[in-house]
C-alpha cells in the first residue's frame, strides 16, 4: 500500500498557496471555507482562539504571509492577533540567529552594525561566485556586479533582480545615508552611494562581508 504525504516537507503557507488554487478552480469562496476551519488548541466557549497556540501562531503568519487576514473570528481584534505572532516570530528568529551567527555577523545583521575597514572576509574577494544574505540565503549580488571600490569593504555596481533590497532612510551618526536591509529577513547589510560607476548607474553598494556569505562558482571573475 502506498500513501502520499503531500505536505510532509511544506508548511501552513504552501498549504494556503495550494488552497487558494484549488478553491478558485472549484469556484468556492477563499474566507467561507476558512471561516468554518479551526486551528486553536485552547478555543474559548464559542470557539474563537486568542492566537497564543503555536498552531495558531504559525496558522496567522500563513495567512499574513498570503497577503490575506484570517477570516476566524480571534477573541482579539487581527491586528492585535498578528502583531502578537509576528512579535513571537522575531522573537524565535532572533534566538535563531544568535546561535548560528559569530558576535560580529550578528551586531552587523541584527543590530545595524559596521564592520572595520579592510578587515571583512570579501572585501578583496576575487574569485567567482555568488553573495548570499548571512541570515536567510537570499541571493544579493554576483562576483560580476562586483568593483573595486578603495573603500575597504566589497563594493557592488548592481544587485540581483531577484534581490529586492530594500532601502531606508539612516540619520545617524549625524549623517544623512541610505542603508540597505535584506527585503525578505530584514538583516542589515550596509548602505548605497551614489558614486559606483557611472557605467552601471552610477551607484556603489557598500557591503559588510559580515552580513554575507560567499559561494564559490566555476569561471572567471567578469
């Protein structure tokens, strides 16, 4: 006899994905159908959750991840619900990346940090190769958006389109700069500036080699 597991190795979001595809294609309503769901371990007398379960937890950052609200009713206003869950979720994550990371990646990634000029591991980096986010895998940049800057940390004329940085206001220091943050972890990176070459749009994306990591490919540096 033979079973088939399809979420063995998938989670409440891939879960929700497929829901999403099967209800649109049986013509059903998306929140109907989950709004006769349950999840909570601990539902009150009338069957609403609070959203500290961890089935419920993850069961809001799915819907949350969908871009949906949960149609079930919370003994708690969504909102509140959700900000609950995404705070647990830093929470653990933080945790997470605590134990995995060195003190520098993680004062770098998660605190915002700087590492000292001429000091990271790919700051003179020449082999080819791919740059990931320390902190989630994301794909940054290649070896062929990479220059030599002078500046001592690795400096990049382009990144990944599939890398979608994001870009925020930093005012600290006394200075007015634009730091880059991993769009999907939120992990600090470095800031751009707008002296790169002009080849390439004119912009320098400088890096911290604690905030990356680097894999070797075949093939010559472009």
């Amino acid at each position: 006899m033979k079973f088939t597991h399809p979420y063995l190795h998938s989670d409440k979001t891939g879960i929700l994905r497929d829901a999403e595809q099967a209800i649109e294609y049986l013509k059903l309503d998306f929140d109907e159908v989950f709004r006769r769901t349950l999840t909570s371990y601990q539902p009150d007398a009338e069957g609403r959750s609070d959203g500290a379960t961890g089935s419920d937890v993850e069961r809001i950052l799915a819907f949350n991840a969908i871009g949906k609200k949960d149609p079930v009713e919370y003994t708690k206003p969504w909102q509140e619900v959700l900000e609950d869950a995404l705070q647990i979720e830093r929470t653990h994550r933080d945790e997470e990346y605590k134990e995995r990371l060195t003190e520098l990646q993680y004062h770098v990634t998660r605190q915002a940090g700087t590492e000292r000029a001429f000091t990271g591991e790919y700051w003179n980096e020449k082999r080819a190769g791919e740059y990931r986010c320390i902190c989630c895998s994301t794909l940054l940049f290649t070896s062929s958006m990479k220059f030599d800057s002078g500046c001592g940390w690795p400096s990049f004329h382009t990144e990944h389109t599939d890398a979608n940085i994001l870009r925020v206001e930093d005012h600290s220091h006394g200075m007015h700069r634009i730091e880059v943050r991993c769009s999907s972890c939120d992990a600090h990176l470095g800031h751009v500036f707008n002296d790169g070459p002009a080849s390439y749009g004119g912009e320098r994306y400088c890096i911290n080699s604690a905030s990356m990591i680097f894999e070797e490919q075949d093939g010559e540096q472009a």
